[in-house]
C-alpha cells in the first residue's frame, strides 16, 4: 500500500465534495474508495467502514458488480480489524458471490484469500479455552486459503499453457 499522509485526505475530501457538486458518482466513489484506505491505515476503521459503505452504495447507483464487492471486502477487512468477524465474513461472503456472479477469477481467488484470513484472525483472537471454536476458525481459515491458492495454481496452468 501507498504511504499517504493527513494533508492527502484533506486534499481528497475536497476533490470528493467538488466531484459531488458536480453530480460525478464514479469519482465520489473512488474518493470513497481511497480515503477509506486512507483511514484503514491511520487505523480510523470506523471512518473506513463508512466511505467504503458509501462507495458501495455509488457502485449499486452505477450498476458496478465488482465495485460493489470491492467495497464489500473492504468493510469486511475493517470490520475484521475490530474484530467484528461474523460481521466481517458477512461481507466478504458478499464479495465472493458478487465475484462469482461475473466469473472475475482473481476477484474470486482474493475473496477467498480474505475469507481464510478472517478465519484466521478469530482462531486467533479466542483462547485455547475454548479448543472447539478455535479448531473450528483454524479448519474454516484452512479450507478456504487452500480453494484460494488452488484457484492461483489453476489460473497459473493456463496462463502459462497459452506461451
């Protein structure tokens, strides 16, 4: 990720008001998407979750099936940092299906990627205490990182098989 600075969001959130007022729905919703980048590195995910739910919402307006599942990702990977993880996978299930829905292979194979992270995170955050949960988090993570590293090997028979 790019290191960006205070003064980046304060230039972007006049380049999205400018864009509003000039009725431009897919630049708000890229202002959208990189300022809720932008918080989610400052650690601001609160912040985060609510450009990238407007984003979300603009890309619905336009008709934009991965944007919407982009912003769906990116919610997710805020709400996972608060450890909200059940909210988390909610969206990133979103994500997948959305990916799914259009065959976007790489879409499908970060979707999935990010799924097996979330996973991974919530095995984390419980104690060893409760060994049915964790073991459960640990099995769901596994799965789903191995469909995504699958999914690159397959993509990456193909692509090497058309040389």
């Amino acid at each position: 990720m790019n290191s960006y600075t205070f003064k980046d969001v304060s230039k972007l959130l006049k380049v999205k008001a400018k864009a509003k007022s000039k009725g431009e729905l897919r630049e708000i919703a890229s202002c959208c998407n990189v300022l809720g980048e932008l918080y989610q590195q400052q650690g601001k995910y609160e912040d985060a979750i609510a450009e990238h739910e407007e984003e979300r919402k603009l890309c619905k307006q336009l008709n934009d099936c991965i944007g919407i599942g982009i912003a769906h990702r990116k919610i997710g990977e805020a709400l996972n940092e608060l450890g909200q993880y059940e909210n988390a996978l909610k969206h990133q299930k979103n994500y997948l299906a959305l990916a799914k829905s259009v065959d976007n292979k790489l879409e499908i194979q970060r979707a999935l990627a990010t799924i097996g992270r979330t996973h991974f995170c919530h095995a984390e955050a419980l104690t060893t205490n409760n060994r049915v949960l964790y073991d459960k988090a640990l099995d769901s993570s596994k799965a789903f990182y191995q469909k995504s590293l699958e999914l690159c090997e397959r993509q990456a028979s193909i692509s090497t098989s058309h040389f």
